[in-house]
C-alpha cells in the first residue's frame, strides 16, 4: 500500500484566483494520477502526472487551466487556476503500485466562491 | 470508452440485513477493485479482483469477479451502521492503459440501527 498526504484539506477561494494542491505519498511511485469529484458524483480522472515531462490529460482538461507539476517519484501538484463556481468539487490525487491497485489521497475539498 | 454501471444507487437497510451491489459493464477489464469512501474522505481499497470468476471475502463482505471480467457483485452479510458509505466499482483497462480507472457512479449505502 501507500500512504498518501495533501495540503491543503479545504479551502475557500474567492472567483478568478488560482490554488495549488500538493500531494506527497511515503514511497516513490511511478505513477500518479488527479481526479476531480464534483458533488454527489463518481471520480473523473484530469490527468496522469508523469516525472519529468508534461502531464497527459483527459479529455475535457486542459494544461492552461490544470497546470500539473511532477518533480520527483514522491511529489506532486495540481493548480487550479483562474476558478470559477463551477471548479467546485474535492480533487483526488492518487498513485498506482507494483501490486496493480490504486490508492488515494485524503482530498482537498475546494469551494469557489 | 468503457462505462460502469453500478446499481442500485442508493440503499438504506436495517443493521442486520444483507444486501448485494452491482457492476456492470459491455466492456472487459483486466481487473476491478472496489472503494469504500466516507464524507470528507478519499476512497479507501477494498479488495482488487482480477481472475474471472474470482471470489474474495473480507470478513462480512463478498467480492466477485464475473466470468468474463466484465461485471463484478458486492454481498454484505448482517450489515452494520460501520458499513455506511458511497462504495465505488473501479475497473483497470486493458493492454497499455491499465492503470487507468473507470468508475462507476456509486452505491451510497446507509445502515439503520
């Protein structure tokens, strides 16, 4: 297993600012991933954050508005730039181990106002 | 693009009874794990199911694994209020892509003491 950290747990952000979510795990990981879970629904992933190189995103996400960075095999963030209401939700990170299972962080549950 | 149904959506039942959640889907996976997942909490990793026709216990709870790896039944037996909570069926892709989850919508359960 892995255990997984954010920061923040919550947050309040005022339209049009940007956050950065942090996400730490105890072990070096190859991969990880973010999700986002909007209220009262499933998990959608946003992007698998890759060492090194630039983020693959899914469709619908785009780098400009989830910038991702993935400096070494234990950390990871996600900005959410330029918010909006609708950006409300709890954002995921998570990462997959060499026993093929998915662990997830605790979430950051982000209300935009 | 693979899709989870999950069913039902939501159930509330007596401590004590049994229940069985559903997951199904047109596609094949090569493995599916469920999460338990609490307000205000990530998803926890219940079990992981790869072989067709695999069935794995965990205490009270039954996971199995259709024959043909496209659909996947949870059992709770006695249910206890501790067993509340939105369960997730996640099914991993096949070939190169199967670190990447598919989620079902959920099956928010609620035990009644």
């Amino acid at each position: 297993s892995a255990v997984i950290s954010q920061k923040p747990s919550r947050d309040i952000c005022q339209r049009g600012t940007s956050l950065t979510i942090q996400c730490q795990v105890d072990s070096q990981v190859t991969m990880m991933f973010w999700y986002r879970q909007q209220p009262g629904q499933s998990l959608t992933l946003i992007a698998t954050a890759n060492q090194g190189s630039e983020a693959t995103y899914e469709s619908g996400f785009v780098i400009d508005k989830f910038p991702i960075s993935r400096p070494n095999l234990t950390f990871s963030t996600l900005t959410v730039s330029n918010m909006s209401p609708e950006d409300s939700s709890i954002y995921l990170c998570s990462v997959w181990t060499v026993a093929n299972e998915q662990f997830f962080g605790p979430g950051t549950r982000l209300t935009v106002l | 693009t693979q899709l989870l149904e999950q069913s039902p959506q939501f159930l509330s039942i007596q401590e004590g009874e049994n229940l069985t959640v559903y997951c199904n889907s047109s596609s094949v996976f090569s493995s599916l794990q469920w999460y338990r997942q609490e307000p205000g909490e990530g998803p926890v990793l219940l079990v992981t199911v790869v072989t067709g026709g695999e069935v794995k216990k965990l205490k009270r709870l039954t996971f199995q694994f259709g024959d043909a790896r496209k659909d996947s039944s949870l059992h709770i037996t006695a249910a206890q209020t501790g067993d509340t909570g939105l369960y997730l069926c996640a099914g991993a892709g096949s070939g190169g892509s199967n670190y990447k989850l598919t989620f079902g919508k959920g099956t928010l359960l609620t035990v009644n003491p």
